[in-house]
C-alpha cells in the first residue's frame, strides 16, 4: 500500500474516533502514526499534518471551543483532499 493510501485511511480512522473523549489516548497514538507516515512523504503534507497535530492537541484542551472544531474538520478535509489527488 503507497503511503498516501494509507495516510488517507488512517485520517479517515483518526476522525472516527477523535470526538469521542473516552477515545483519547488512542486518538493520539493515531495521530503519532499519522505524524510518521507524513514525515516519509514529505513537503506540505508534512506540515499540515503537523499543524492538525498542535490543533488536536488544543482540542483535548478546549473540547468545547467552536473555533478549533471547524479547524479540525478543515484540517482533515484539506489533508484528505491531498491524499486522493495524488
């Protein structure tokens, strides 16, 4: 499997998962997966996957703060977007 394929499922896990509480620790074991396949592919997927990263973190601060939903959700459309054109 190339890895925009599995980068593009594991997103699509992560967010299954990512506003469930109890699922936390999970959601970030996911999102350290994410962090690794992204480092192997490089450039822009890298840092966005980087910065989707620092927002879930502030989400697991600030569950309720509207802002970082829509952060989030535009995060994992862009970074989904990506994985499916190339």
């Amino acid at each position: 499997m190339d890895l925009y394929c599995k980068m593009g499922e594991a997103l699509r896990d992560l967010f299954k998962d990512l506003f469930r509480p109890e699922a936390k620790q999970m959601t970030q074991a996911k999102m350290r997966a994410i962090l690794k396949t992204a480092q192997q592919i490089g450039g822009s997927l890298a840092e966005e996957a980087q910065r989707l990263h620092s927002d879930i973190e502030r989400y697991f601060k600030h569950p309720q703060d509207p802002k970082i939903l829509a952060i989030l959700k535009k995060h994992a459309m862009h970074l989904e977007q990506e994985t499916r054109e190339i």
